[in-house]
C-alpha cells in the first residue's frame, strides 16, 4: 500500500525530501552525493539548484523523479511516497506527474515536432479535443506553430528546446524537472529560453525545480538551493 505524507502542516508543500541518501560506489571506495537531505518545495514556486558539475543534480533530479532510488529516507511528492512505489507504479507516476526538460533536448529524432509533443498525451491516453487544443496552443505560444511538421534535426537547439518545453508541460504534470536546459545553447539563446519556460511555468502555475551551475540562470527562480558536500541548503538569490 503506498504510503502518504501526514496531511498535518503541509500547507503549500507539493514536495518532500525527508532524510535523503544516496551513495555510489567508484573503484573502491564510496562516494556519498547525497548526505540526509531533508527538504520542503512549495506549490508554484521556480526553484533553482546551483552545484559544480559532478556535485549530484542530476542524480537529485532522478531521484525526485523516481527514476534511482534512495539509500535511505523518503519523498513524498503530491503526499505520495515514491520510494515505496513498485518500479511499474513509479514508471506510471512519473509519466503522467513530471515532465522533463534536457540538456541535450531529448527529442525522437524519427518524430515531427507535433508528434514529439504529443507523445506524452499518448502515453497517458490524453487524446480528446481539448488535449489537442491544449497541444496546439502550447505550439503558439512557443513560436513553432508553423514547424508542426518538422523533424527535430531541421530546428535550431533554440527551437528545438522550446518544443522539449512545451512537450514537458503539454499533460499537466504536477511537476516540471529541468536538468542545465540552457547548457546546449549560445549565452543569447538560452536567455530566450529561459524567459519562455519562465513565462510558460508561471502562466500555467506549474512547479519547476531547475538545476544549473550557472547563477544568471539561478536568478530567474524563486527560491535558491545550493548543492555541495552531499548538502542541500537554501542560498540567497544571486
């Protein structure tokens, strides 16, 4: 039976590290990358995780996701705990509660745009008109209407990122997942996008967790995380 976070004082938490470790083993030795991390994100905030590379975003990222487990400790998304979830349940979860924004735009290279974006609401058997509609206008409101049928490899990395955003928001997920989603791009490009996917997130009231070593697009969140030594703590904006 999956297990639920007390509804007690959860006000406008939406998500729940509690005492989080991860360790991984390199040669011989353990390597700790997350050291009992405990956490509260709110409903419609852009947080931002700044870290080098190598410090584990990434890995909290899927962990979050329910993509790695834990070690240890729990997290509760929605009051749901991922970490007692069978990995069947968690897959079914995931694809209908996150949605992903990549470094590398993560794109079906063999898809249109258009099917590129709808693959989600296919996932989750989310065809009915008002899906489309919700999926055409995500195409207007990122400038790539009239590259519905497209292929990835025909868009710039600009263009093809802001297909990857509208895809990570197209089902209503209760969560969007951005991992350096402006590292493939030129300094003025990524800018574009930034101001897109935060136009986007707040539009739609959506939560954003964003990872990034890069403080310019730190400042665009809410609220700011810095991740060293296995630690998770709060920082001031940049």
């Amino acid at each position: 039976m999956v297990q639920r976070l007390h509804e007690g004082n959860r006000e406008k938490k939406y998500l729940t590290l509690h005492n989080i470790t991860k360790t991984f083993i390199e040669g011989n030795q353990k390597r700790a990358v997350l050291r009992g991390v405990t956490v509260d994100f709110y409903k419609g905030e852009f947080s931002a995780i700044l870290g080098k590379s190598g410090s584990g975003k990434t890995t909290l990222l899927n962990l979050i996701s329910g993509i790695d487990l834990l070690d240890q400790g729990d997290i509760f998304l929605d009051g749901i705990s991922l970490n007692q979830m069978r990995e069947h349940a968690r897959t079914l979860f995931r694809r209908k509660n996150v949605g992903f924004i990549f470094q590398f735009f993560n794109l079906l290279p063999t898809l249109t745009v258009w099917e590129n974006l709808i693959l989600p609401l296919e996932l989750n058997q989310m065809t009915s008109p008002p899906d489309i509609d919700r999926a055409n206008e995500l195409l207007i409101e990122v400038g790539l209407f009239d590259r519905k049928d497209s292929y990835p490899d025909r868009l710039s990395g600009g263009e093809q990122q802001r297909v990857a955003i509208a895809r990570a928001v197209v089902h209503d997920p209760k969560l969007i997942l951005a991992d350096e989603p402006t590292g493939n791009l030129d300094e003025d490009t990524g800018k574009i996008v930034m101001q897109l996917l935060h136009r986007i997130v707040k539009k739609t009231d959506k939560n954003l967790i964003l990872v990034t070593h890069s403080n310019e697009i730190a400042s665009y969140s809410d609220r700011v995380y810095r991740l060293k030594d296995g630690a998770l703590l709060r920082v001031e904006k940049p």
